[in-house]
C-alpha cells in the first residue's frame, strides 16, 4: 500500500447492532457476515503509515491548509465496541500518531463516561437521528432514550439524517433547529448537521421508497436554498440561522469545486479517499459492503484493480448529461444497477431542488 495517500480510514468494528432501523442498509449484506472482532496489531500499524503518508503527502500545501488524517469508528452499532475503540485510540495516541477520530453511532449507549471520553479526545460524535419523526424511521427516537442532557454535553456533535417517506427535509430541519437551540445555549456554537438521501441498496424496506413524494422533497430544497438567496438567514445573530447558512453554503462549494467534473457512475470517494479496513486488516470498497477487496499487505495496484471491479457499473447510461451531478457525484456503489433509476429520481429530487433554487437566483441577480 505504498506510494499513495488516503485522508481517512473507517474502522469497521463488527455488523452487530442494538437497533433494527427499518430502512437499514446492512440488513442484507453486513447483517450476514460474520467480521473479524479481535484487533490485530498490524492494522495500527497500517493506520499509523497512512497517515503519515497523508502528511507527507501535503508537505507543499500552505501550513493552514493542511488537514489532519481521520480516523472513523464504524459498524453495526460501534458504541457496542467502546473498549475496542478506547484500546484502538490509545494505542495511537502511544505512537505519536497525530489524528482526529470520530464516531457514527445511534447514540442508544451513550452515557456521561462516554461523552467523557469522547470530549477528552476530541472525537466528533455523528448521531444518526431523522428529525420529528425518528421513532418511525428508526424505531425509537434516541432524544427520548438517553438523557438529552448527557448528549447535549458532547463537545462535537453532529447529527446525521436521512430522507424517507417518513422523515422530509423541512421535518428534519425543524426538530434540527430545536435541538440546536438548546445545544447553543450550553456550548454558544452550533452542532453539524448532515442529511442524505434513503439509499434502496434491495434489502431494505422497500415501501420507502415505493409512496415517496418527490415533488414534496424537490419543492422543500428549492425553497430553502431560495429562502437563503432571498436573506431569510441573513441575521447572523441567531444561531439557527448560522445552521442553515452553512449546510447550504456546503452545497454552494461543492457545486463550485464539481462544475468541472464528469463524476464516474457508481465512483464515489468511498475507498479512494478514504479506506474501509476491519480489524484484522480486510479492505473493503464501502464501509456498508461485507465483500474484502483487498488486504493491508497487497499492492496498491491490486487493491485499485479491485476497487475499479467492485464499484463497475455498465449497464446504466452515464452521469456526463445529469443536471445534478455536481452534487450527486456520481452516486453509490451500494445500489444495485437495477433499483439505479429508482435512485437517481431521489437524487434528482432532492439536489434538483437545490441547483434550480441556485439557476433562478443567478438569473435574477445582476
Ligand atoms: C449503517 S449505520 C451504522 C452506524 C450506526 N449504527 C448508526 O446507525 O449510526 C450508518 C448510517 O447509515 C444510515 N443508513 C442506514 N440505512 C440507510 C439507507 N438505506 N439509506 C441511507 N442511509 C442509511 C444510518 O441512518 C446511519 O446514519
Ligand atoms: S442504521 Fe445503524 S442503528 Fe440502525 S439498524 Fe442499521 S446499523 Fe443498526
Ligand atoms: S443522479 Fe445523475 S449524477 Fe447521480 S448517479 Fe444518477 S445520473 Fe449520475
């Protein structure tokens, strides 16, 4: 694996989970597979030669544009593995190994020694939580399980939803807003939020897809980025409107850095920016997928040659005429080529929105 350089590696600590979210995507693939659960050593290693590969890779680039190398714990439910994640950080931290780490988690475990532990380390904590109606997505709504004042301690928070027939942007954002509010007042800055689409990888429930409102998804996004060209978000004195002016301000960039780029269908950054590695050294193409690529030994020539087999999509036309490829990059290797059409319409519905708010805006401006 030398020669090249990855920003981040996801640790995917197992498929067990505590949840049975309905929507899930592992329910068919990593749900089946038994992973490794013992660490092997060499794999710190590896992860202490990535990133200083990654260092060395940006030994041109300005100081203050340097970024770190990351470290993402992942699973099934990674809060399962905590003395895992505690040994696996440590051992880091013991070699000098400088990095940042964060966790993508349902939450349902948390508690005050782990948010302890988490701020202590300066982990980002990604909780996976679809807004107003999270109970009916998910099962449960993890702000009525754990005590929301241990999750409003965490010094990083992110939350992270996703789009379904259940969970529409404008609920989303509005439980967002509430629950930033009083995050706000404790830390007087703002959480992250994420919000992607509902990926039909085939194993899951497929009735989310099935009664989708599209027009719905598509009208909501085109007014929110319409809302903020208008200066609905200009006071910056209220937090909220700091939340809403970066999630769409991060649309605006990547729009920008893309507008030149005719993504690959089904390419992703998944497995060429960043690595997918089990404990015992197994690379995958997709943190989601169950299927070794590669393994930490092997050349990196291999593990591309694999990497461009596992994410080949042939039989779908290409992304070169879509209208919001600038955004959808090229969409998700995890999404069979028969339900593609199905997830280019939601891509379509929710990005479309966007990047016709951002046409007509430049339309009307000077
Ligand atoms: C597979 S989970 C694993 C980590 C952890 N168990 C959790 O739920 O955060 C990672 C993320 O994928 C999201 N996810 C699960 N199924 C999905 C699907 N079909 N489409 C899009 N995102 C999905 C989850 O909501 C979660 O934010
Ligand atoms: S989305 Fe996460 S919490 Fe829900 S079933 Fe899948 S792995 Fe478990
Ligand atoms: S929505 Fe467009 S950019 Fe995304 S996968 Fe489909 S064709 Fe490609």
């Amino acid at each position: 694996m030398l020669g090249y350089s990855f920003e981040s590696v996801y640790l995917m600590l197992g498929s067990d989970c505590n949840a049975n979210c309905s929507y899930c995507l592992q329910k068919g693939n990593t749900k089946k597979q038994k992973f490794p659960d013992k660490l092997n050593y060499k794999v710190i290693d590896f992860i202490e030669l990535m990133a200083s590969r990654y260092y060395e890779s940006q030994e041109n680039t300005p100081v203050n544009n340097r970024k770190y190398f990351w470290v993402t714990y992942f699973g099934g439910e990674p809060l399962l593995k905590f003395d895992l994640i505690k040994e696996v950080n440590e051992e880091l931290l013991k070699r000098g190994v400088i990095f940042r780490s964060s966790i993508i988690t349902n939450g349902l475990l948390l508690d005050e020694d782990k948010v302890n532990y988490f701020n202590k380390h300066n982990f980002v904590v990604a909780l996976s939580h679809d807004g107003l109606y999270s109970k009916k997505n998910r099962g449960y709504n993890v702000f009525e399980i754990v005590d929301s004042n241990v999750i409003m301690k965490i010094n990083r928070l992110a939350l992270n939803a996703v789009l379904t027939v259940n969970s529409y942007l404008d609920d989303i954002i509005e439980d967002y807003l509430n629950i930033n509010e009083k995050y706000s007042e404790v830390h007087n800055y703002n959480i992250e939020m994420n919000i992607e689409t509902f990926l039909d990888t085939g194993s899951c429930n497929q009735e989310k897809l099935d009664d989708f409102d599209y027009d719905k998804l598509y009208n909501q996004s085109y007014n929110l980025m319409m809302k903020y060209a208008k200066g609905n978000y200009n006071d910056k004195t209220l937090p909220s409107n700091n939340l809403i002016s970066k999630y769409i301000k991060e649309f605006i960039l990547k729009v920008k850095n893309n507008i030149n780029s005719t993504p690959e269908r089904g390419g992703c950054y998944c497995g060429r920016k960043v690595l997918n590695l089990d404990l015992d050294g197994n690379l995958y193409s997709c943190h989601n997928s169950s299927f070794p690529i590669s393994r930490i030994e092997d050349s990196i020539n291999d593990y591309f040659i694999n990497l461009g087999c596992a994410d080949r999509r042939v039989n779908v036309p290409p992304c070169e005429d879509c209208y919001v490829k600038f955004l959808c990059v090229g969409g998700c290797k995890m999404v069979p080529e028969e339900l593609d059409e199905k997830y280019c319409k939601m891509q379509r519905a929710f990005y479309g929105g966007f990047i016709k708010a951002l046409c007509d805006w430049g339309e009307n401006c000077d």
